[in-house]
DNA sequence: AGATACTGCATACATCGTTCGCAGAACAGG
DNA sequence: CCTGTTCTGCGAACGATGTATGCAGTATCT
C-alpha cells in the first residue's frame, strides 16, 4: 500500500526524522514566497525566485512540497495565521462574524496576492480550520442546521473576498493608474452611451465620489445585510420573499407575489 | 499618441479591413477554445492547442488576440451569451434577479471552467454588460443608490458562483473519485476528532445525506435570503452596527436575530 | 500600378514547473 | 565504531508554455 493519502501536504509529516537535518522548514520557506507576492505579486512567486530568496538551489524546494500549488498553500496557511481571536465571544453571533469578517479583510489588505490565490482553491490548512472553528463557534447558539451554518460561512467568505477586492482595485486606481483601467473605464462609458445600455448609462453617471461611508461602514453594513439575510431560522425564507413580510403560517406556496401594489 | 487604448480587445476593431481576408474569426477561434475547455478543462487551452484545433499554426492566433488572457475573455463572452433573458420583466425585481441568477447558474454547470476563469478577473464583454444592464434594469424600482444596486450584483453574482462551485465539486464527488478529495476528508475528520475542533467535528458528523432539498430550491432559498438582506432601503442596516463599539455580553439581542414585527 | 497594411506561419527564445541522479550527512542497529 | 539505510541539497536537464520576430504573400486604397 501506497502511503495513506499523501496527496495533501497537510497529511504528510514536516520531517521524517531520518536523514540530515533540513536547512529550512515550511515556514520559513512560506515566509519567503510571502515575501516575494507582498513585493511583486503571485506571479513573482516562482520556484527559482522563492530558492534563491532562501538561498538554495533551484530545486531544493521540492524537498519540502511536492509542487508549486502546494507552496501557495503554504502561504496562505501562514497568513491566515495573523487572523486574531480576540474581539470574539461577544455573545452575539452577527457580532463574532463581524469581527472574523474585518479580520479576513485585514489579511486580504495586507497581502492582495491572496484574493487570487484563493479565489480557484479553498483554503483547507489548519489555520483555515481554525478559522473555520471559531465561524461554527459563533453560530452554536443560532438555531439553524449545521449544512445552514456552513453554507453561511462559505458566502460570507466569498462576499468578503468580493468587496476586499473592490477595495483593493479602487485603492489601486488612486495611486497608480493602471492603464487597463483606463481603458476599461473609457470602454464602459462608450458602451453605456451607445443607448443601448440605459440603465447602465445612468448607474455610471451617478454620483461617483459622493460623501460615501468609510470603506469600513460599507464592509460592515453589507455584511450585516447579508448575514441577517442568510441565517433567519430555516422555514423562514422559502416561502416569504419578502425578508420583512410577516410569513402566513400554512402558507407555503412559493409564490413571490408578497406586498406588491398590483 | 498610441492608439487610444487597444489594452482592452473590446476596444479594438475585429478587422481593419486593409490586408487578407482573414481565415478565421474571434468567435470561432473562442468556440474552439471552448470546446477544449468543455473536454479538459483550462489548462487544456493553450495556445498551441486552439491553434492545432482551427488546423492553424502555432502562432497565428497572436493575430487575432494579443495574448492568451484575451483569449479567455473571449471564451468567458461567448458562453455569456447563451444566457437568455427571456424569463425577465415579471415586475418583481426578485423573480427577475433569480431568473438571472439561474441562467448564471446553467452557464456555469455547462461550462465548469467558467468558474475558474472568472475567478479572478470580472468579466466586462459585450455580453456581461448586457447581462449587468438587465440586472439593472430589473432594480430600477427599487429604492436604493445604483451604488448599492451595483454592489449588490457583485455579491449576487459571488454567491451564485460560491454555490455553484460547491455545486459541481459535489457532481464530481458522485461519479469519479478524485483522491485530492478523499485525502481532504480523511485530513478534515481526522482534524476535527483531535479535540481541537469541537464545533467543527458536530458540524462534520451532522446528517450528510438527509432528506435534502433539490439543488434548484436550495440555490434560490438561498439568494433569496442573500437579496432580501442586501436590499433593503438604504437608511435601514447602517444605523444598526455603527451604534455599539463596545460589546457586551449578554446585552440586547440584536435586531437582527428577533423578527422585524413592530 | 504602386504603396500600404494586413495575413498566415515557421522558427526561435525565455521562462516556467518538474524530474533525475549523485555526493554526502544524519540516524539505527549491531 | 562501523555499516547500511534513508534522507538532504542541488546541478543539470527535459518538456511545455507564452510570446516575439521576420518573411512571403494578398487584399485594399490612392
């Protein structure tokens, strides 16, 4: 029999205590291509550059991961290492997630190379558990299922991921100006005024630099809409549309047709 | 001064209709590259590849697009247009969200790779500015700033992305075995029964095959719950977390968790 | 007709992820 | 201490990929 699953790093012991002592650890080599994505982004991150950073040879890493994919595993088990718990035990639940929630994007700020690294793969490291942990932690008292609550952490993820990303392309577009940007802006416009997109047209034409909320109100605002949303108690939501609509008990038609003017 | 953006291949004209009549087209040269996707995936689209498909050399679609990312918005384009928006105008901008949403949703059980594709980057064709327009249209009356009508697409179409990628990651648990997998559920059980993870092992050991509800109606309870939370008018949420820096435990419950009847 | 600007394409190059094989270091057992 | 085993670092190489370049030919414009 072949080793039990050795498809995932995380299953694989660090070191097999036979050998030589090895020069460096996951950590350390996690840390280097951390290092290099911070500066010049994922595609910097290459076997070659991460061994030379460490100082070693181009294909010594493979003595510590089986393959690139691996590596960036590596690295964003370590940044989510930086994600506190302190803030938590609020009692409230929406109040927990919240503050998981902020945390998340902290991380997300301070090392935008992970909103790609993760946007194909989902994070599975231990970190990632724990994360996970204190999310499932927070919602022990909400009475919805437990495929519910999963369902919920797994979309608040993905919300927070979205609007940290809108932040960071927006923070981009204040310093540098990427010129795909530009491009993209002007080719918005052009088709919005085309008449064939009127909505669109005016959506683009509103406000733009408004005295808007702080990027931290709108993140917890959305959020909260969003959580509130999700986690009403199971038999609400299916057959109310409507989430302030009282529910008719015994009316289960699906029928969206609830406080509408006809 | 270059020509004014051709960064964008929306930007740029299909044909300058100056030289040779061109053997092909970029809709034919993205269905190629679609149906390589359909069969193996993405990684299968390469550049050589597509081109071995149109029965073209090596480096001749480089005259139709400018580098292999562009190609993938070109294939991310045309399966955008097989969305049809015939089920729209129903009057209730949440019918008309869901029906996007499951046209969306098809796309993307068609087209697996899709989701990966547009992992990372927001697509901005012709047909995902048409599909953004009728979405905008189906909230034009609803009474909040098209900036949060904006926002809440994104997020609509995070969630519909989130879930229908679980969604096909449950398909291919069904039929074929993949090992990265089975070595992800050994590692996460044998995580969550270490003690360590008390929330996390109730939530695994919970009832996995139950009586569920079809994918369809999860997937609409769902983002009606999401739609419903994020829409409402927009002075409503604000208040609600900006008001209390300070938890306390055991304070008052939350508007949120107690029903919205006065 | 000539100039122009495009087309297809063969070739080439740089770079990447990954494999192989070997010399040497640490541990286990006697 | 010695010997065998098992690991380590790593130079070198392989295959594949995205992309640039230059050339011969063709369709359009003046």
């Amino acid at each position: 029999m072949t080793e039990p699953s050795a498809h995932s790093i995380w299953l694989r012991p660090e070191r097999a205590g036979r050998g030589p002592t090895p020069t460096f650890d996951r950590d350390r080599i996690a840390a280097a291509g951390i290092a290099l994505a911070d500066a010049d982004g994922l595609p910097a991150v290459t076997m070659r550059a991460v061994a030379v950073a460490l100082g070693a040879g181009p294909a010594s890493l493979y003595r510590y991961v089986a393959t690139r994919d691996e590596l960036l595993e590596l690295m964003i088990d370590r940044v989510n290492g930086e994600i506190s718990y302190d803030a938590l035990g609020s009692g409230h639940w929406l109040d927990d997630l919240l503050a998981l929630a902020r945390q998340s994007r902290s991380v997300y700020l301070a090392h935008p190379w992970l909103l790609d690294a993760t946007a194909a793969r989902t994070p599975v490291g231990p970190h990632a558990l724990t994360y996970l942990e204190h999310a499932l932690a927070a919602l022990a008292d909400v009475d919805v299922s437990p495929r519910t609550k999963l369902e919920a952490i797994a979309i608040l993820n993905a919300v927070v991921s979205t609007l940290t990303r809108a932040e960071v392309i927006q923070r981009l577009a204040g310093q540098t100006i990427p010129q795909w940007q530009q491009a993209q802006a002007e080719y918005l416009t052009q088709v919005a005024m085309a008449g064939h997109h009127p909505h669109l047209a005016t959506a683009l034409t509103g406000q733009p630099p408004e005295a808007e909320d702080s990027s931290e109100a709108l993140f917890d605002r959305i959020l909260t809409r969003v959580l509130t949303g999700l986690l009403q108690p199971d038999d609400i939501g299916a057959t109310s549309v409507r989430g302030r609509a009282k529910v008719e008990p015994g009316g289960h038609s699906r029928e969206a047709t609830e406080g509408r003017e006809p």
